[in-house]
C-alpha cells in the first residue's frame, strides 16, 4: 500500500465522519442565525468552499491546508516593496528568477548554496546558445 493509499483509507475512516457531522451541523444551524453576522457569513463561507474541502477526504494526495503554499510565497509577499525599487526591468526580472530557482530548490530538496555553486561553476562554461535545462534545481544531483 502506498503512502497516498495509506492517507486515503485513513481520511475515510477518520476524516469522513467529522466532515459528514459538520456539514450537517452547519447546514442546520444555516437558518438559525443571522446571514450578516459573523456566524452566519462563516457558515455561508464555510458551506460555499465545502467542495474543495471535501477533495481532501476523496484524495490522499492532498493536505487539508495550503501552509506549504503559503510559506513559500512570504518571500514574495514581503520582497514586494523592494521590487518596487529595482532600478531596471532587468533587475526586476533577475530577481524573480533566482527567487523562482529557491523556491524550486526547496520543492526538490537540493541545497540552494551547493546549487547555486554548482550553477555558477558551470554556467561559464557553456555557450551562450546552449541548452541549460540540465541545471535546473530538479535535475541537480545531490550527491
């Protein structure tokens, strides 16, 4: 059995009947409050986004949040007001690139400081018309 078979079976066993609950529980109690208040706008968001909540019982592949997501868009995010004083359209292009490769380094599990010793290493080596899609961080080999 794999890990997603694993993550499936026991999201039926366990996770199905806590959602089933709360999905009755919220569509019940709907009605019994306010739409405009706090309670009854959380309940219509809740009921409004259950669909996608639900692929995570119906799916082993996924997580039931998105912090991994989130925490790899903080860089972004707070790099935002920085970006605003890039002196060039190439600067600012550049920028994105390398945060792109660091970001893609963490997804793959490659050390970004050997990737990038790696990358800077070979890169003068090649021609300027070469084909470089071997240096991506997921065809680096970490050994």
């Amino acid at each position: 059995m794999t890990v997603i078979e694993h993550a499936y079976r026991l999201r039926q066993v366990l996770s199905r009947p806590i959602s089933d609950n709360l999905q009755a529980w919220l569509v019940k109690n709907k009605g019994a409050v306010m739409p405009q208040s706090l309670l009854g706008k959380a309940i219509n968001y809740a009921l409004g986004q259950w669909r996608y909540l639900y692929r995570y019982i119906d799916d082993g592949r996924f997580a039931i949040d998105n912090n991994l997501i989130e925490r790899d868009i903080r860089p972004f995010t707070t790099g935002r007001k920085a970006w605003l004083f890039s002196n060039s359209v190439a600067g600012a292009e550049a920028s994105a690139v390398i945060y792109s490769l660091m970001l893609t380094c963490r997804a793959c599990d490659v050390e970004s400081y050997a990737y990038l010793r790696h990358v800077l290493t070979e890169l003068p080596r090649r021609q300027p018309s070469d084909d470089v899609t071997d240096l991506l961080p997921f065809n680096f080999n970490k050994n």
